[in-house]
C-alpha cells in the first residue's frame, strides 16, 4: 500500500541506546519508500540528540517516560500530544505495553507491529519476528505491509559538526603521538557483560606496547571505571571517562583506527560510524540477534553452555563463576584487534 504525499508517519523506539541505532536502517528504508512523508521518530530523552541529524527523520519526540512522561498521567499527556499531529501511520518498533497503549491514545489509524509484542491486539497490523534474524533484519519487518523489503542497510548516524570539533579537541593529545589510535570501552549498563577491569587493563598494555594510542571512553556514571582502568594499565592511554555526552562518544569513535568494547552501545555505535571493531560478549551471544553487523567486526567469546543466561545478562553470575567474563583471554582479544584492522584494510 503506498502512502499519500505529505503524510506524517510515526516511528517509536524508546528501548536503550543501541536498540535506537539497530532502528535506524528500518528508518532508511520507510524514508526510501515514502520519500514525501514527514517522519518523525519518538525516543527517550537520552536518544534525542544522537538522532538529531540523521537525515532519515525530519522531527524528533521526545518520550520522557522515567520522568514527565511517566505513569498513566504521563503517557495519557503524551498520547494528546501526538494525537495533536496526525500521524497516519505508526511503526512500533519498540515492543513494549506503553508503545501500543500510547499509538492507540494517539488516534493513528494504521499502527503496525510485532505479533508477539505484549500490546499486539491494540495494532491494526501485525507481522513476525522471526528471531534467526538479525534485529535490524527483525525491524524491517515493519515494512512487511508495504512491499518486498529488500536488502537490509547498515546502521548510520549523521555526526554533529560541533560534537567532531570537541571530539577533534577531546583527541588532541593522542593523536599528536602520531599512533594508530584505539578506542577502549569498558563499561555496560550490566555487570555480567563487562569484561574485567583487570583484563582491560591488560589490554591497553599490550596495545600501547604495540604502537597503539589507547583512549578510554565511558559515560559519565562509567567514570570510576575508567580510571580504574587507566590506573591498573600503568596511566597508559587517554582517559575521556565521563568527559563525552553521546554525540561527542559518536564523533570520538569516528575517529578511532579500532574499537574495542563489551555488548553495549558503543559496539553499536562504533558499526554505524564504520570503525573496525572488536565486540567483546560475555553473558550474551551474537547470536541472540543484537551482535555488530559490520564486516569489519571481531568477536570475542568463550564457548559455554550456559551462555547466554539472559537477554541482557544480569548484575550476578547465575552459577556464581563469572566465567564467561573471566575465561576471555586478552591475548584473544589482541589478535582480534589486529584482524579487524586488516578486514577495513
């Protein structure tokens, strides 16, 4: 079915950071296929500014659900104001209750969605996900209805001019050392996806003593850990702990030779800025769907049957061994590193 010129379609995806970018080659495609329509994408207020730029939405909302958008009252708030625009098409490509209940509140009469989503008897149109795939492939999905999907694009973000002058600044010192720089991300929002301090450490030493520059790169509540870090590798490599919102982390990882980090949303950002890559999973697989899909990508990984323990890992170890982070060798690691330079080479 094609839409009319000028209608305004609704993209919801207030799920974490990286679920945002796994959106975005979803948001490629609707942007090719209703090339006339006013997109606009709903995210949480920590996604806003990463989405700012990206050429496929024309606006951004914002859904404040952990503060004013919270609760009943919230969202019933939320739910007028949209109402107020008159989207007549919604994708929901977060899964959630509230992401259904709000598209209803909002009166938008074609609300597509996943068949096992918890709110899927609110949409109007219902279609699989199947979970061999990819996430980004499993979002295209929401394009079912209107025609063959096609070839999937990669994740992309448009960069802040002023996030790549601070950034440009933030990298000064590294990058006068003339060094390969490497980006170091050793933060997760769960514990059991967090390779060890220690082994970070490690890392960034053999990496130094390789000829890299190492930067350490955390959100501001990571700060602790990449002093940690920095002080257990001998105050080897840059530390930007703290030092970088999310659209300035984008412009750093950008210029990065390599990136290497845990399953969390520096991974994510650093494929869809392009960067060669090591992903290191500990409590997840790749396999789950949410894994860097680039072709200049490394995993790193231990072989264990009781992985993976969650969709998102947890703040213990079920067994109580944290094996799956313990047992990753930073010699693994290092190696992995050297290949994912020589796939972009």
């Amino acid at each position: 079915m094609s839409a009319p010129s000028g209608e305004c379609i609704l993209v919801v995806q207030t799920g974490f950071l990286g679920d945002v970018v796994l959106t975005t080659p979803l948001l490629q495609v609707l942007r090719q296929r209703f090339p006339e329509a006013e997109v606009t994408l709903l995210v949480t207020p920590a996604a806003a500014p990463l989405m700012a730029h990206h050429p496929a939405v024309d606006r951004v909302e914002i859904d404040d659900k952990r503060g004013a958008d919270r609760g009943l009252r919230g969202m019933l708030a939320l739910g007028r104001r949209l109402r107020r625009r008159r989207y007549a098409l919604a994708l929901a490509a977060h899964k959630s209750w509230r992401t259904g209940a709000l598209l209803l509140l909002a009166g938008i009469p074609r609300r597509v969605g996943f068949a096992g989503a918890p709110a899927a008897s609110l949409y109007t149109e219902r279609v699989p996900r199947p979970l061999a795939l990819h996430d980004c492939e499993r979002l295209l999905q929401l394009m079912r209805p209107f025609g063959a999907l096609g070839t999937t694009p990669q994740p992309s973000l448009a960069l802040d001019q002023e996030a790549c002058r601070q950034a440009h600044a933030l990298l000064a010192p590294a990058r006068a050392t003339g060094r390969p720089l490497a980006g170091i991300c050793p933060g997760s929002v769960w514990r059991t996806k967090r390779w060890p301090a220690s082994a970070y450490a490690e890392l960034v030493r053999r990496l130094e003593a390789a000829g890299y520059a190492c930067v350490l790169l955390g959100s501001p509540d990571e700060r602790e850990l990449t002093r940690l870090v920095h002080e257990r590798a001998d105050g080897r490599g840059l530390d930007l702990g703290g030092a970088t919102d999310l659209t300035v982390l984008a412009a750093v990882l950008a210029e990065m030779s390599v990136v290497v980090s845990n399953d969390s949303a520096p991974m994510h950002l650093a494929t869809a800025v392009g960067v060669p890559q090591v992903a290191i999973f500990c409590a997840t697989v790749p396999e789950q769907g949410y894994g860097p899909r680039s072709e200049h990508a490394q995993i790193a990984q231990t072989d264990l049957e009781c992985r993976p323990c969650g969709r998102h890992g947890a703040e213990r170890c079920p067994r109580g061994t944290d094996d799956c982070m313990e047992l990753i060798r930073v010699e693994d690691v290092a190696v992995a590193v050297e290949r994912a330079r020589a796939l972009a080479a």
